[in-house]
C-alpha cells in the first residue's frame, strides 16, 4: 500500500489533526492530537509506519463522496455478491454548531461498515505504529477493544467484533448481510488511558453529530454564489479542515515529506503555518468561509508574531500552530519516504531564513481586515508600525524570497513588490494605528523609490517582461502577483507582457505554470505549481482576458481528485498529483482566481460570459 498516487486519498478533519484515508478503505496518515503531533498511522511514507484498513478483497468498484456540506467521507464499495457503504470521519464534539467547529474535538476517528445489498466478506487490520514508525506498541484485548501503548502514546480501537491479535497486529473478518452495520473507532488517549472503549450505538451518535457539525459550519459560512460553486465551497472546507481551532492557526497541508518529484529530496515538512500565506489566505476565507474565520487567523498571525522582530529586523516567516516558534529540522532515516523519496522530514529549517515579503503579508493582512479590526491596542499598533519601518529600512537588502530558496540571498522582485505593498497598505493604516504625520511621509516616500526600483530594474526589456530578481532574466511566477495586490493595473502594457511570457515560457506540455526555473541550492527538479497556475488565471482576468483566465482555471481545477482535493504540484509528464496533499495554498489560489473571474465577469456584463 505505500506509495499509493496522492490522488487516490481523501482528507478527514476535526479541525485539531487529520487523517488520509486510500480509495480502498486504508486509513494511511494519522497525526493525534494535533496535525504536527508524530504520527499514530503513516503507511504513506513507509509500510511499517502504521494503517487501519477496512477491506473489501473482491470488490470490482469503488465509488466515493463527502457527504452534502461536509468532510465526512462516504466510500461505496461493490463486489459480485453485495455493496458495502463505509463512512469515515474525524469527531467533532458534541452540539458542536457553526463557528464551534472543533471547539471541543473528542480525538476520535470514526468508521462505519454497512451492507446495503446482497452479502460482503469485510476484512479489518489494526496495526498502531505511534512516533512515526518507531514504536510497535503492545496491543492488549480490553472490554469491546483493544488498547495500543507504547511509551507516552495510547489508542484505544473499539470494536463490537473480537480481534486476534498476532505480531502487534489486529485482524478481524467480518461477514455482513444487507441492512448489516458494524461501528469502529480510534480514540486517542490522554492521562492513564482508562478512558472506555465507545459502544457501537456512541460511534453512530457521534458520527450523526459530526455531520451535523459540519453542515451547520457550512450553512452558517458558505455564501459564494459564482463559478465554480461546489469548488469552491469544497475549498472552503478544506480551509477549515487545515484550521486548527483553538488558536486559529491554518496549516499548509497536513502531511510531511510527499515530494515534489519522485524519489528527489524536496520533501518538506507543511504542517506549520506561515505568515507569507496570509493575505491570500484572508481573501480566500472572505469569499470560501466568513469574515470570523479570516478575524480567528489574522488574530493567530498577529499574536504569534508581536513583537518577535529580532535585533536585526527579521520577522519569523512562520509557526507551529500552537505559536511555536522553534521548527527545528530533522531527518528520519528509519522511513523509506513516499516511493522511496528520502529524506523523510520533520521541523522546517525555513523558519530561520530571512523573507522580507513577510512584511508586506502581515500588514496586507491587517489591510483586508480593516473594517472589522476596531480600535488597535497599543502593544498592537506599536508592533504593527515596526514592521513598516523595519520594511522601509530592510527593503534594499538581499533574502531568501518567497520561495525559500537555500542558495545565496538575492535581491527578489516580489520582496521588493512586497515591501513595497508593507508601506502601501501602512500609509492606508495610518490613521487606526495612530501614526505620525512625519513617520507617514517616509512611508509615501519609501513608498515611491521601491516603485521606482521595480519600474527600473525589475523589468527587463530584453526579457520583454518582469523578471525573478533584479538585472536578471530569469522568470518567476510571482511576478504575477503584481496585478493582485495592486502594484500595476492588470491591464497595463509591462503586466499583460508578463504575462503572456510566464505563459508561454514557464510552463509545462499542459500548460501548467512553474514557480521558476533557477538554481535554488536545492537538489532535484520539481513538478508545476497548481498555485502558480491559478495565479495565471487570475492575473488573466485582473487583465481583461476572462475566455483565457477561464481555460487557465479549468487546466488547473482539472488536476483536483475525484473529491475536489489538490496537491502542491503535478508532473510536467505523467500529470500525477505530487507535493503535500490537500495543499492549502492551491485552494487558496483556486478560491481567489474564481473569485477574480467573477467579478470581471460581473464588471463586462452578460456578453462577456
């Protein structure tokens, strides 16, 4: 089972951890309690490191759903003698409603087996391989159960069928006739582990109470109204999915290490929170989700954040989702890594690099949310006109840029775009954080030479376009945020030249955009960006082309699974799923680029459409 296509995966979500569920019935990833905890489950990067199947051996069809408005995964599984309905779900809490989604997460993953026709042979195997992989813990038979503890980890699996157990290996075969059900769950134990295994008729509450959870968040949040609709409300879900309740913190994926070419080493590890997503990541939730999620992640940004400048200036690009500030990274070398990617990854080393974009994210942040922030504290005002003066003076120095690059520091044309966006949006701010008139004109006029820097040496005429880094020729597809966060109109003669040249020469035989082509310090190629490609579609329809913005759009949401799930990137080649999965940024992209299409469509009337 490992090394299954990423695509064959579904994601679960309690809004605290997650779970990767293959097509087939195999619960191959699971992080308890939270998306950063070592996992219990981790068949995807190696087959020691832990599955919970539940396995239909004859079935000759498999068809698969989120139930309406949910992320609670119903499988349909046919055989030659019957079907087989199983249902999966990460708990919610219960009378968890609306913006209490996750609130109060019982660390339960649920599974439900139900014939609906004729008769089906269903095969169970439990194998808890806790801390990545490097325990095989004791599995002991207790009421309705079986307990899992090996050093500080304890899972408690209830089952209403005896197990036999045999090299730390649950097994169970289970014949079932039509109108048959049988009721699992995984819990994750706290304190002494006395908790008590759940009955057959909990599992069934809690799961009827999760996916009412979930269709009450959905009801509450979901307003979108245009193209795309149903992916777009699915990525909406998918946010709140990588959201981590109690401090709102939104991870990049809920995976480690699935990479972004097979067998290469580009294999990080995402589930962190970074503050470069920010202001995108806002927008999305403004259109996919409600003005209360974007306000519970700006709160997380700011709170992790304040007043972390370093002596140098540095601003800390991202966190653990509990405001963690130390990622250290680190190998594991006991796991063969998805189709044998090594290495296998935890921590993130980014977390000390110097991105000095991070500036004009966290204050863009504050921008789209300007009308519901309210009177800043001053502790928060303070922090707030530091990180403009810090971007003001910074601004001209060399970094690691926005896509974390490991070679030397360069001078990046979106650092440059996003510093520049820091003193925009600050001007703009001036008056709610209480800034002084003096401290204003150095931001206008800061303002203007970073303007003037990127007109001059960020284009290049012999490119015929915006190019990576200062005076060079190299393309980027970051470049195609100028448009998005303002800097130039989209329809101004250097953009649509952009473009156009990121169009036709930083693409793949698909038409997929890749993020660059440079010599970035890190070994192995990598696949096109699903994001990049979404930012193509956008920067298309900002330009006036909305058939192309459409046609760019559609390449890109066709690379999503049978459930509406994106990956990082695609192969250039094959056109398989590649990279962490679901990836947030690809449906931040995808929100925001249907969003734009929208509203240019809006903008040229019905002729247009």
């Amino acid at each position: 089972m490992s090394g299954q296509p990423i695509a064959e995966y579904a994601l679960l979500s309690d809004c605290h951890s997650a779970a990767l569920v293959h097509r087939s019935g195999s619960v191959d990833w699971l992080c308890f309690p939270r998306f950063d905890s070592p996992s219990v489950l981790g068949r995807l990067l190696d087959e020691r490191a832990g599955h919970w199947s539940i396995h239909v051996p004859d079935a000759t069809s498999i068809r698969r759903r989120y139930l309406d408005d949910t992320l609670v995964l119903e499988t349909e599984l046919e055989t030659p003698q019957g079907r087989l309905t199983l249902t999966d779900a990460l708990a919610a809490g219960p009378n968890e409603r609306g913006h209490d989604l996750g609130a109060r997460s019982p660390h339960g993953l649920l599974r439900r087996a139900e014939c609906t026709a004729g008769t089906v042979d269903l095969e169970m195997e439990y194998a808890p391989r806790p801390d990545y992989g490097r325990l095989r813990p004791e599995l002991q038979a207790v009421t309705d159960g079986i307990q899992a503890a090996g050093g500080p980890f304890r899972l408690l699996l209830s089952s209403p069928v005896p197990l036999a157990v045999e090299d730390e290996i649950a097994k169970t075969r289970v014949k079932l006739r039509a109108g048959e059900s049988r009721a699992f769950a995984l819990q994750y134990q706290s304190g002494d582990g006395s908790e008590a295994s759940w009955t057959e008729e909990e599992i069934e509450e809690r799961l009827r109470e999760t996916v009412a959870a979930w269709r009450s968040w959905s009801e509450l949040h979901q307003r979108y109204d245009g193209p795309w609709r149903e992916l777009v409300h699915l990525s909406g879900r998918v946010l709140q999915g990588l959201t981590y309740q109690p401090t709102g913190a939104i991870v990049a994926a809920p995976t480690t290490s699935l990479p972004e070419t097979i067998g290469g080493g580009r294999n990080w590890d995402y589930r962190y929170t970074w503050i470069r997503d920010a202001s995108l990541t806002l927008e999305a939730l403004w259109v996919a989700a409600c003005p209360d999620e974007a306000r519970h992640f700006f709160d997380f940004l700011t709170g992790a954040a304040v007043r972390q400048l370093k002596d140098d200036g540095d601003l800390q690009i991202m966190f653990g989702v509990g405001g963690e500030r130390d990622l250290t990274e680190r190998e594991l070398p006991h796991l063969s890594g998805w189709r044998n990617s090594r290495p296998v990854r935890i921590g993130n080393g980014a977390w000390k690099q110097r991105q000095l974009d991070a500036y004009g994210e966290l204050l863009s942040a504050v921008h789209v949310l300007r009308d519901q922030e309210g009177v800043f504290t001053p502790a928060t005002s303070s922090f707030l006109i530091d990180v403009a003066d810090t971007a003001l003076k910074r601004w001209e120095e060399p970094d690691q840029g926005v896509w974390e690059t490991r070679a030397e520091p360069r001078h990046f044309l979106h650092s440059k775009l996003m510093c520049w966006v820091a003193l925009d949006r600050a001007v703009e701010l001036a008056g709610p954080l209480d800034a002084g008139g003096d401290r204003v004109a150095r931001w206008q006029q800061g303002r203007d030479e970073i303007r003037r820097a990127i007109l001059e040496q960020g284009w290049s005429e012999r490119v015929g376009a915006f190019t990576q880094v200062f005076g060079g020729a190299a393309l980027d597809a970051s470049a195609l945020l100028l448009p998005v966060v303002g800097f130039l109109p989209g329809d101004d003669a250097r953009v649509l030249a952009t473009v156009n040249a990121i169009a036709e020469r930083l693409t793949d035989s698909r038409g997929l955009v890749y993020r660059h082509k440079m010599d970035d310090g890190i070994e192995g190629a990598e696949g096109a960006f699903l994001l990049c490609t979404f930012w193509l579609a956008h920067a298309l329809a900002l330009g006036g082309e909305v058939a192309r913005a459409r046609e760019v759009f559609g390449r890109a949401a066709a690379f999503a699974n049978d459930l509406g799930l994106l990956a990082e990137e695609a192969d250039g080649k094959t056109g398989e799923l590649l990279g962490n999965f679901p990836q947030a940024f690809s449906h931040i992209g995808l929100v925001n680029a249907a969003w734009a299409i929208a509203q240019a469509e809006t903008a040229r009337g019905p002729s247009s459409q």
